[in-house]
C-alpha cells in the first residue's frame, strides 16, 4: 500500500500497468488499491507542481503568521475553516511558537496581498495581530527543487 | 616505449589487463549512450551526508588520522553490525577503516598469501579479486558458478577446488556481477568445508544492505567462523559514497593488526573527510538508505520482467543492482551483443565474459539508472532484436 502511495507521489501520472509492474502486484491489484485510497481520501487529489516563474506569470506569494484570541466556544479549527475558504489562502497550518497559524497566500500583485490581509484577515474578531512576509524567490516547492541541479559525472562503464 | 618496459617487473606482467577497459573506451566520445555498465549508485551521496563532510572541512578536520581510522567511526562500524548481524568485534582492535574495500581486500590478500597459496574464488565474479591474488603472490582457482544454480557456488564445488596449497576463499554474495544471493543454509555448507580444511574466508559484503528479499546473512554470524573470516564492507553502494572513499576491514585481532601494518606503510590512513561522512552515514543514514533500496527495487522488477519479455531469460537477482540476462535465444555470443547494442543503439552492457569464463554468454546489466532511463534502455534492446 505504502509502496504504491511513495510512487504515486512523486508521479501522479505513472499508469497502473507501470505500476504494477515496480511493485510485482497485479495491474488489477493496482487499479482496486488506487480505487481504495482515492475513495478513502488517503489520495487527496492529484496535483502538479508548476514553476510560475518560469511561465512569466507574476504571482506574488506572502507567508503571514496570525495571533488568534480564541473565542468562548470557538476553538483554532473554527478560525481556521473560515480563513481557508478564501481562494487566496494556498495553506494554512497551526504552528507552535509565537504566532498561532501560518499561511501562505497568492495574489496577483503585493498590492492585492497586502489588501486582502487588510480587509479579509486582521478584520476578524479573532485576529490579534498579522505579520506580512513577502515571498522573493522559491528554491524548493512540496519537495521538488526549482533549481537546476548538477550532471552526474559518474563513468559510463566500471567494474 | 618498449625500452621502459624492461623495468616493469615479471610480477606486473602477469596481471591480465581489465577486460572492462575496452567497453570503456568504446563508449568514451559517444555522446547520448544509454549506459547499464555502470558498477556505482546513480544517486548522489544523500546531503545529510555530504554536509558533514563540508562541515568537518569547514571546522579544519583535514589531518591525517590514526591507521585504523577514526575511533568513532570503527565504533559505529561495530555498533552497526550488532545491530545487524548479532556479530561483535572490538573497535579498538577488530576494525580497520580502509580507502574503500577495494583496499582492504588488497590488504586481506597480502596478510595472509604465501607464495603459491592458492585462493579460492567464484566466477564471475568482481573484477580485482583475481588481479589482486597474483599481486600478493598467490595463485588464483576459479571455481564457475552456473544460471542453473542461480550463480550460488557450492560447498561441493569448493571442496573440490581444495587443495593442501589452498589458503582461503573469497566469497562475495550478493554478487557482482550476477546479483546472486547466498542464504544462510547455502552459507552453512560453505562453512562446513571451510571448517574441515582449515581454510579463511575472505568475505566481501559491500553489498548486504542492498538485498530485496530477504535479509542478507553475515558469514561470520555463522557457527565458529567469526576466527576464520575477514568481513569487508564499505558505503560505497549502501550510502551512494563511492567517490570519497572508504570502506572497513573487521576479522581475529591477529588479523586485522597485520593487515594494519601492511595499511599504516602504504595508506596511512583512510582520507578524514570520507570518514567524518561515514559516521554520519552510519549514525542517521538509515532512512535514506532504505528509500534508495525501494527503488532499487522498483527499478529491478521493471527492468527484469523487461529482460524476460524480451526472450532474454534472467533469473531473479536478490541483490545488488545487476541482471544478468543470458543472450542465448538471440544466437550472438555475449561480446557481439554488446558490441552491436552499443554501435546500433547506443546502449551499453558489459558482456559477463569480463567477470570470468563463466560469464560467457550473460550480460552484466546495471539497473542503478532511473526509470526512464531503463524504460528507454528495454524499447532500444527491443528494436535491436527485432
Ligand atoms: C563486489 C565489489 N567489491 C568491492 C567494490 C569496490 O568497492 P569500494 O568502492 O569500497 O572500493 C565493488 C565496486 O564495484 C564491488 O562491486
């Protein structure tokens, strides 16, 4: 099970028969275990990993970490739902230290950002403060490096 | 030329020369050559790894160090095999850290060999066993391990290699190039030959972590031969080290310390910066290594059914990164195969011939290449057949 979940996460793409064949199950064991994990919600969702960069689109990315008073019968999940349904929020986790949950949100200039941190986030009751961290370069995306990496040198033949 | 070849010694002269050097320097200047002869790890040594070494530089660890190696390190060489083989041998006198076992089964050989002591060793087999027998002085007895046996050798067939000049035999499971394995019962009638002719064993074991079914057993795990073996390891292909160097000798304290002499004239030492990984590899490398045997593993299904569909019959290697698929359906001898898949496809195998006769009509195929690129390599061997 595992094995087929290490595979598929790092290619999504690869087909059953593939995999079936780097595992030594069947293709049809294959197919019913993916069935299994997609259904279960082990398998969230299929996603790539892009490179916007690279395509010329602009986004600009922020990290901002909040300060939560709780409420008298809300708890952390409650604020937490709420913030995750804007479309700007990419993640969000809550995160021991000084601060309570940390996000990353995408907007398409920093003005956009810094709006919408404004006027969507510290406006909630149970926002005590926001820090604003504006993201300059990703070197590293959900374990995927955005940097080329070196050619191996190793020989073509040896013992 | 030929005048400076009257200083060669008689010695050198009897040293055949590496059959893998022509395959090497057909596929050197061809560009976009798929290669499967590779005997290393396609990962790089994982980062944990290397920032140790860049860190002791940093913190100036660029001296020599004591002959046997860094005492950490023979610690948790020792600690290591406790953990998993059961096996205990003293970091202060059973371990010598060596530049790799290429080393250290150099210094094995030259411990133990007498003029005219024969040694023991099962073809095909790693290419610098043989070699470095006639250096030390010894005389090298081939014994051929077949398909039909799954490249195991035998107790049968070492005894009756045996001779009153016989010394020691080297065994080297899992194999290169074969990726045959031993299990302990295989092991066992070994043992019982070794221990009716007072023979030792010399045992190279670089590639016991990386076995897929099954786990490897110590040859010196098994009853009375820790006195009769001298155990070899390294992390070359464990931990994707082979670049920096270093590898361990562990055996009888009589042993080792001869093997130490021989080391402290001529090495000195292992190079410090490979030992600094080394005890980072052994203390918290576990996870990653495992990570590269699962797709070791991955990649050894793929590539072995590949082989089979093509009608080149390979029997299931448990260890180490090689097939070794047989060419006999396809009517070529194993030097033409390989010759023409080069020149037609530019896909490079060695032909098994190289790692001793018994090889003849095998091909050693490394499958440490990513999946793409095995997948590319099977549709170019499938074009070549058809
Ligand atoms: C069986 C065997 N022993 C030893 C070595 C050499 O190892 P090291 O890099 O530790 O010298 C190799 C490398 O290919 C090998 O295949």
């Amino acid at each position: 099970m595992n094995e087929i979940l290490e595979i598929i996460e790092q290619d999504p793409k690869k087909d059953p028969s593939e995999i079936a064949l780097l595992t030594g199950y069947s293709e049809k064991e294959v197919q019913t275990r993916i069935k299994e994990l997609e259904d279960s919600g082990i398998i969230r969702k299929y996603k790539a990993v892009i490179d916007w960069d690279r395509v010329g689109e602009e986004y600009v990315y922020a990290i901002i970490e909040l300060k939560i008073t709780l409420g008298d019968r809300s708890g952390y999940d409650t604020i937490a739902h709420r913030i995750a349904s804007f479309n700007e929020v990419r993640s969000i986790r809550l995160i021991s230290g000084d601060h309570d949950l940390s996000l990353t949100v995408r907007g398409q200039s920093m003005k956009d950002v810094a709006f919408f941190v404004a006027e969507k986030i510290a406006t909630l009751d149970q926002v005590q403060s926001t820090v604003t961290h504006f993201v300059l370069k990703t070197y590293k995306e959900d374990g995927v490096p955005l940097f080329e990496q070196e050619k191996s040198r190793r020989l073509a033949i040896s013992p | 030329m030929t005048y400076v070849k009257k200083f060669l010694s008689d010695k050198i002269k009897t040293v055949p020369p590496s059959g893998i050097r022509k395959y090497f320097d057909m596929v050197i200047g061809m560009d976009d050559v798929i290669s499967l002869g590779v005997g290393e790890p396609d990962f790089v040594t994982p980062w944990h790894i290397r920032e140790a070494c860049i860190y002791s530089l940093e913190k100036g660890f660029t001296s020599y160090t004591s002959n046997s190696g860094l005492i950490e390190l023979r610690e948790a060489i020792s600690d290591s095999f406790h953990n998993d083989y059961g096996v205990d041998y003293n970091p202060e006198d059973q371990v010598l850290v060596t530049t790799g076992v290429s080393e250290a089964a150099d210094l094995a050989l030259r411990a133990v060999v007498n003029p005219g002591d024969e040694v023991i060793l099962h073809e095909p087999c790693y290419v610098s066993y043989k070699p470095s027998i006639i250096l030390s002085g010894g005389t090298p007895v081939p014994v051929s391990t077949t398909r039909d046996n799954e490249f195991r050798v035998s107790g049968e067939q070492i005894e009756a290699a045996v001779t009153d000049r016989t010394k020691a035999i080297i065994l080297s499971y899992p194999n290169n190039p074969t990726g045959a394995v031993m299990q302990k019962q295989d092991l066992e009638e070994v043992a019982d030959v070794v221990m009716e002719h007072d023979l030792l064993v010399i045992s190279d074991e670089v590639y016991d972590k990386l076995t897929y079914n099954g786990k490897h057993t110590c040859f010196s795990s098994l009853n009375g031969m820790e006195d009769r073996t001298i155990l070899l390891n390294g992390l070359s292909k464990s931990h994707a080290m082979t670049g920096l160097r270093v590898g361990y000798a562990m055996g009888p304290p009589g042993l080792i310390s001869a093997m130490l002499l021989i080391h402290q004239y001529t090495m000195l030492c292992a190079p410090i910066t490979a030992q600094m990984g080394a005890i980072e590899a052994l203390q918290n490398g576990e996870a990653e290594m495992q990570a590269m045997v699962r797709e070791y593993n991955r990649r050894r299904r793929l590539f072995v059914t590949g082989l089979n569909r093509l009608g080149l019959d390979c029997f299931e290697p448990r260890g180490a990164f090689y097939a070794f698929p047989s060419v006999e359906s396809t009517g070529m001898t194993s030097s033409q195969f390989a010759e023409e898949l080069l020149h037609q496809q530019k896909v490079a195998v060695v032909p098994g011939e190289v790692f001793g006769q018994s090889g003849d009509g095998f091909l050693r195929c490394s499958y440490a290449s990513s999946l793409d690129e095995l997948k590319t390599a099977l549709e170019k061997i499938e074009e070549f057949l058809s």
